[in-house]
C-alpha cells in the first residue's frame, strides 16, 4: 500500500497522477487540515507534523510513502528517510532542472511557501540545477487559501494569480516551477494569465513515476482510502471538486 500525506487538498494532485499510472495499487491519502497551512510554520514544527504523519500511514500498513508537500520536504524528507530506511519515501522537489533547461531568457520563476524557500533542500536544488539561471522566487500562501476553498477559478482566482505572477513575469521568466502541490490545481488560470510563450512546469506527473518506480511491483485491488484532521465533510466535498475518482466517499478522522 501507498501512504500519501500532505497539509490539505494539495497533494491529490500527485495522487491523481499515482492512481492513473497504477489503477490497481492501493492507496491511502491523509490531509492535515486542522494543522495547515504548513508554510506559514517553522521548519523545526513541520518535520515533527510529518513525522506524525508518516508513523500513521505505516501503522496502517504503508510500504511506500509519499511526503507530496513541498514544505514537509523542504522540513523532513531527509529526516523521514533516516528514520524509517527500510521505507522507499519520495518528496517534491522544486523544477528547477528541467525550468533551467527549458528557459530561453535564463531566468525562471517558482512559485512555493516561504517555509519551502527555506529549506536545505531548494538551496541545494538551485545551486546544483540553476546556477546558470536567474532564479526569481514568490511566496504565495494566498493561493494555498484558494485551493483549499475550493476555488479554483473565477475573477477573484485571476486576480489573486496575477497579482502574484507579475513581478515575476516582468523580471523575463519564461518558465514558472509550481513549488507546492496546491498549485496545481491552479495551472489553468497560471497558464491563461501567464500567456502562450511561458512554460508552467508541474512536478506532479514526475513525482507519481517515481513513486511507482520504487514501490516496485504492485499487487493491490485499487483500493482508495482519503482521511484528514479537522472537518472532514469539508475535505470530502474538496476531494470530489478536484475529480477524485473510484473512492467510496468516506474521509476517515485523523488521527484515528
């Protein structure tokens, strides 16, 4: 079985993409919603959130593990895979590569929490991938707020997306990296406001094959359980807003 956790809707992002590379494996996604926004917290205060997470997806039986948060990997995805070796665990990891190779202007946009842009891990992501590129960082927390209301577009949406990617855009970026799982459920507004010319590059598809790649063979029924903290009838209407699909409709509480 599959563990997937995340602080909100963000990371059924990454599950849609797991599900319809591997329809037959089993599949549990926790949300963390009563603890979210996770970007606005410590570092010190995520890892210990997904540490928490991470213990309660394989007392339920996960073999594999997907931290699909941007900010809990920047907090502990190197934490994560200390602490449990014999558990393949796949993070995110900012685009910055394939944005730096995709460029023609040399200079890249990514979008993600201001805890992410803290991490060790984006600081080692853009030294290694982006040294030859001019990487333009903004932090968005409202279009977190967006998604996890559900909101997905409309003039409001425009507006909010805008706002945030004209500093960027104005700087020459021709290649925008969504550096938190929220935001892809934005990618049509991004890609209307940004224009034809600019690349929106989403890790998602990218992270769901190496999830299947290191879990190895999979022998389950396609079982798919959603469960998270907070009100879970909320979560449960925000799972089908995003067309989650072959899921009986239940949340479970966590924790449980």
């Amino acid at each position: 079985m599959i563990g997937v956790f995340d602080s909100g809707v963000g990371g059924l992002s990454v599950l849609k993409e797991i599900k319809a590379l591997a329809p037959s494996a089993d599949l549990l996604y926790v949300a963390d919603r009563a603890r979210a926004p996770f970007g606005t917290r410590s570092l010190d205060k995520v890892r210990s959130m997904s540490h928490e997470l991470a213990a309660w997806l394989i007392d339920r039986g996960a073999e594999t593990l997907v931290v699909a948060c941007n900010t809990a990997s920047a907090a502990a995805l190197d934490s994560l895979r200390e602490w449990s070796p014999g558990i393949p665990i796949v993070g995110m990891e900012p685009a910055v590569k394939p944005a730096a190779v995709s460029s023609e202007t040399g200079v890249i946009g990514v979008f993600a929490t201001e805890a992410t842009f803290q991490g060790r891990l984006f600081e080692s992501v853009v030294s290694i991938h982006g040294r030859n590129a001019k990487v333009v960082t903004q932090a968005c927390p409202e279009w977190v707020e967006l998604v996890e209301q559900g909101k997905f577009s409309g003039p409001d949406v425009d507006t909010t997306v805008a706002a945030a990617l004209a500093p960027v855009i104005d700087q020459g970026a021709d290649a925008l990296v969504l550096g938190c799982t929220h935001f892809s459920f934005l990618r049509p507004t991004i890609e209307k406001i940004a224009g034809p010319e600019v690349m929106v590059i989403d890790p998602a598809p990218a992270v769901a094959a190496q999830t299947i790649r290191v879990a190895g063979a999979i022998e389950g029924e396609g079982r798919l359980r959603l469960a998270a903290s907070g009100d879970t009838s909320v979560f449960a209407q925000l799972a089908r807003d995003v067309g989650i699909a072959d899921w009986s409709g239940e949340v479970l509480p966590f924790p449980a």
